[in-house]
C-alpha cells in the first residue's frame, strides 16, 4: 500500500489531515484499481469470445483449417464439418489485412501493430494519454487480423486495450499525468494478466517491459496488481480457472542439465536476435512502401498466406502447438518449420500494419526452439535429459526474455502459463544468458533504457540527483571575488569595474563581512550618470537582502534560489558564520555539474 499513501500523502490525505480523511482517499485510489481490473476483465472477455467466434467464421468455416486448442484455451463453438482447404488459407491472411487495415488506418492509426509499443510510448511521452477510440478500434482489427490467419498473439492487443481502458478512465476522473500513467499500467496487467491466466506476471510485465534495461516501474505494481488480480478473477469466472497450458511436473534433480540448457540459451539468443532484426526490417519495408497505409496490411497478409498455404500451423494463434510440444506429441521437423515458419508469418502480419501480438508467437517459437533441442539432447544424452517437455517450459521463457529484455517478468509468466514452478533454476539461467547475450536488442523499440531515460521521470530525477550533490563538492567551481567596501566612493569602484569581468559585487564592512551586494544590473542606468562619482559611495547602492548558499546545502535548494529572483550566482557563505565570504557560485557550474552527474551515471549503469 506504499503507493497509495504516497498519492494521499502529496493530496494532503495523510499528513497533516483526520485519519479517517486519509482511509477516505487510500480507499478512493483502491476503487480506482478495481475499477480498471473490471472494465479490463471485461474487455478480456469481450475480446476472447470474439477471437473464438472469429476462429469459427473464418478459419473453420471458410478454409477447413482446425488448429489445436491448449488445454486452458479450449474452444467455445462446435466444430464445422467443412474440408480444409489450403487455396481459401492463402487468400484468406490477405482479405483479413485489407480490412483490418483500413479500419484502423480510418479511425485509429495508433492501433496498428503490435500495441505493446504504443503503449510504451503513450506511459513515456504522452502523459499516458490513449485516445478513447483506440481499445475498440484495437479490438475490431486484431480479431480480424488473427482470426483470418494472421499469424499473431492477444497479449499485445489486450495490452493497448487495457491501457487505453486506464487511459480513458483516468481522463475522465480529471487525474493528473502521473496517476493517469499508473492507471495506464494497471490496465495493461489487467488486460494481460487475465487473458493469458497469469495475474502476478502480468503485474510484473506491465512494470517491466517499459524499460531495456532490467528495471521495474516500481509506482505502477501494486495498483496492477490490484486491477490484474480482479481482471483475471472475472475472466476465470467466464470461462473456467486453471493455466493457458497444462505441463507434465517437470522437476530439475540433475546439475549435468544445466550444460544443455545453457546451449539452448544460445540457441534462443540467436533466434531472438534474428527474429527481432527480422521484425524491424519488414517494418521498416513495409514504411517505405509508396502506397496507401490501408493496403500495407494486405501484402502482408499474401505473404503470411503464401507461407500457410504450405505450413498452416504457423497461422494464427499457434498455442495448440506449444501445447503437443509439452506432450512431445510433435516430431523435430514440424517443431523447427513451427519456429522458423512462426517468425516469418508474424513478421509479415504484424509488421506490415496488422494488429497482433507478439508474446504470443515468442511463446511458441521458444517452445518450438526448446522442444528441438530437447529432443536432441534427449536422443545424445538420454540419462541426462530425460524429460524433452522440460525445455519447451523453458525455452518459452528464454526466447521471449531475449526479444523484449523482460527476464523476470517472463519467468514468472512462464511458469503461471504451465503451472509448472519446478523449472525455475533452469529458466533463470536461460533466461539471464539469453538476455546478456541480446540486451543490445530488443522486439519493443519504445522501450527506454532507464528510467533516468523516460521523460516521465526527467523532472522527479532531476531533483533526486541535484539532492544528492552539496555545494562542498563544488568548492572548487566557487569563484574568488574581489569584494567592495562600503565606503568606497561610486567614481573609484568605476575605474574598479573597468578592470574586471564580475557582474556581481559583494559589499563588505568595516570588519571585512559580507554586508550588501549588487549586480552591474542594479547600476547600469547610473554608471555613467555625471555628477554623482564623489557623492555616492557603495554602502547606499547594494542591497541587505542578500540570498546566499553555504556549502552544507544540496543543489536543489540552492538552484531553487537561483530562481526567486532569475538571478545567476549566489554568494557562498561560511556554514559558521552566514557573513564570512567564501566565493561566488554561477547557475551554469550547478548545471554542468548536474549533467556531469547524469553522465557518470549513464556510464556505470
């Protein structure tokens, strides 16, 4: 609950105020998450039975094709009798992109896509804001891009639907920039966390992703987990509890393991590698393309169609799959054409415009890369690994924590997926190499490096550096000044400010203290007045209120004095004695210091 006393506390909630005024305004914020985990929850529901439809209409009815459910995933409409048909398969990805893509082209450009980025870069550089058509928009294309055959997962979707439901609601609720971001993120673990049956990683996920680096957004976790846990609860209610994927009770007992899981961290950094470099170039092809956005989709889809029409289970969801390969019910050539043809199919659907997901397909191109090099082993090293299935639970985890740079979240979501908790040594070691090995990568290009890299947080950082430097560690940029006695006569000190650059003056008394100060400002008018050089002296021109710093105090609440008067140095004092002068301090040493800091900073990290 730190979160939610910390958004009291800076509303006047708990300090200062009744206590019952602050439960008020803690119970105020906890109606909010729930209230994203409701709205998202259905959102969730709304999506996955049109998903389900979809699959029906098009796929089943239309091209014959029946692609196997997952154990938690099952299929909500009967089956059709019609026969499979690969020439309606081929055709089919590309009708589905030509009107996906002009829905979303018409009304929500945004929409297009994965939905992840969006998202990302709506928490980073938007304020959070998600326009209110967005969720509906993004819930029409996607249906329709995956249930044609678009090769695609939910979890990128339902994110930007979420986030945009957090958006939306926060809009209206009049909140702030920075509470409107957290509601944002909690309705991506909302939305995330229910569909795919896993609310602690999708709280996790959604404070994770932001960021390249392995760094947690640590404001956003309670709230989303809060609104996951009441999505995921509603979503399970609808259409039954238990895991997206059902696993065997793989358990890790031999260390010798440990030497063919670290080559399938290899193998899945690679394939990440070549998948995410895959990814970005089809995207980057597909913009470059001089023709209308709303036909882009529609190549793509006669590409992703070409490639079904000879393996269609790299069409559309693929979770099936993922599932036999638990089972070891697939062989190793359809496991490999699953992987490789799973890359290609995803990139052509979704990066060309269409909406999709691409956990998703990660999950079941590692599961697919983890089978392949289970069965290996198992065939090489049979007392070794003796469970293929083992390394499909981790090869999931290991190919998607090497294209997003998610480790943590990812082992998490993996496991929750499977209900399989005993594999966590081995996907904390797949997962670490695999992430090292690609971090300079990554599938999400919004992604910031850190939060010191988010403008969200450039001024709360901002603060929190300059806090953490004194002006005693600046004693060295103080300038020694030359400081002008009070009776010193207006005719002398001119001849006195010919021979020096200073703009600002310290005055002194008669026992050398520091006593008024003026700048070439205050005079300026008056410098050159005749008539008054022997009859004004210094005493009677600078002035007693003097803002001054002392080398104890930190450069936030000395840049803070910069600014009462827009002055640009301040006179640093003895912490002993607020009249003993130690020198001048200028605004701009305070922020080359600071940007010194940064970059320092940016180097160790």
């Amino acid at each position: 609950m730190n979160l939610i006393r910390k958004v009291a506390n800076r509303r006047g909630a708990c300090n200062g105020m009744p206590f019952r005024d602050g439960l008020n305004h803690v119970g105020r914020w906890a109606f909010y998450y729930v209230c994203v985990g409701v709205i998202a929850g259905i959102a969730s529901i709304v999506f996955y039975y049109l998903c389900q439809l979809g699959m029906r209409v098009f796929l089943d009815f239309l091209a014959g094709y029946r692609p196997p459910f997952s154990a938690g995933d099952y299929a909500l409409f009967m089956p059709g009798g019609g026969e499979f048909s690969r020439w309606v398969l081929l055709i089919l990805p590309a009708c589905g992109g030509l009107l996906s893509g002009w829905l979303v082209y018409t009304f929500a450009p945004e929409a297009a896509g994965a939905g992840n980025d969006a998202a990302i870069h709506a928490y980073h550089n938007n304020e959070g804001l998600i326009r209110g058509r967005v969720p509906l928009v993004k819930t029409l294309t996607t249906v329709i891009t995956l249930t044609t055959g678009g090769s695609g997962g939910r979890e990128g979707p339902i994110a930007q639907i979420g986030a945009g439901l957090g958006s939306l609601l926060a809009t209206k609720l009049k909140l702030s920039a920075r509470e409107r971001r957290i509601l944002l993120a909690a309705g991506i673990a909302a939305g995330v966390g229910s569909i795919f049956r896993a609310p602690l990683a999708g709280a996790l996920f959604a404070a994770e992703f932001l960021y390249r680096d392995p760094e947690f957004e640590y404001e956003v976790i309670i709230p989303a987990g809060m609104a996951s846990v009441v999505a995921y609860c509603l979503f399970c209610m609808v259409f039954g509890w238990g895991s997206l994927l059902e696993s065997p009770d793989f358990i890790f007992r031999n260390p010798l393991e440990l030497g063919p899981y670290l080559v399938l961290a290899f193998v899945v950094a690679g394939s990440g590698v070549f998948f995410i470099k895959l990814f970005h170039a089809t995207t980057r092809f597909f913009h470059g393309l001089n023709i209308p956005n709303y036909l882009k989709p529609a190549i793509g889809g006669v590409l992703t169609g070409i490639i079904g029409f000879f393996l269609p289970h790299t069409l559309a969801f693929g979770y099936g799959y993922a599932q036999k390969a638990l089972t070891q019910e697939v062989a190793l050539t359809f496991l490999l054409s699953l992987a490789i043809g799973k890359m290609f199919t995803t990139s052509f659907s979704i990066g060309s415009g269409g909406s999709g997901g691409l956990f998703g397909p990660s999950i079941v191109i590692g599961a697919a890369l983890g089978g392949g090099v289970g069965q290996l082993f198992h065939q090489v090293l049979p007392g070794v690994v003796g469970s293929p299935g083992a390394f499909v639970v981790v090869g999931m985890a290991g190919f998607f924590a090497a294209v997003s740079n998610t480790p943590i979240s990812t082992i998490i979501f993996v496991s929750e997926m499977t209900n399989s908790y005993h594999l966590l040594l081995p996907s904390l070691l797949v997962c670490s190499v695999a992430y090292l090995a690609t971090r300079r990568w990554t599938i999400f290009k919004s992604q910031v490096w850190r939060r010191i890299d988010s403008p969200a947080h450039s001024g709360e950082f901002f603060v929190d550096v300059l806090q953490t430097i004194t002006v005693h560690n600046l004693l060295d940029r103080v300038r020694k000044v030359a400081m002008i006695p009070e009776s010193m006569l207006f005719a002398d000190f001119r001849k006195h400010f010919s021979e020096t650059d200073q703009h600002y003056f310290p005055v002194m008394d008669e026992h050398g203290k520091l006593a008024r100060i003026f700048s070439i400002n205050d005079i300026r008018s008056v410098l050159f007045a005749p008539g008054i050089g022997n009859l004004v002296v210094m005493k009677d021109i600078g002035t007693s209120e003097i803002i001054t710093a002392s080398p104890s105090e930190d450069l936030n609440s000395v840049l803070k004095k910069f600014t009462v008067k827009n002055i640009d140095s301040l006179p640093v004092v003895s912490d002993d004695d607020a009249r003993e002068l130690i020198g001048m301090l200028n605004r701009r040493e305070v922020i080359a210091v600071y940007n010194q800091r940064v970059q320092e900073m940016k180097a160790l990290g």
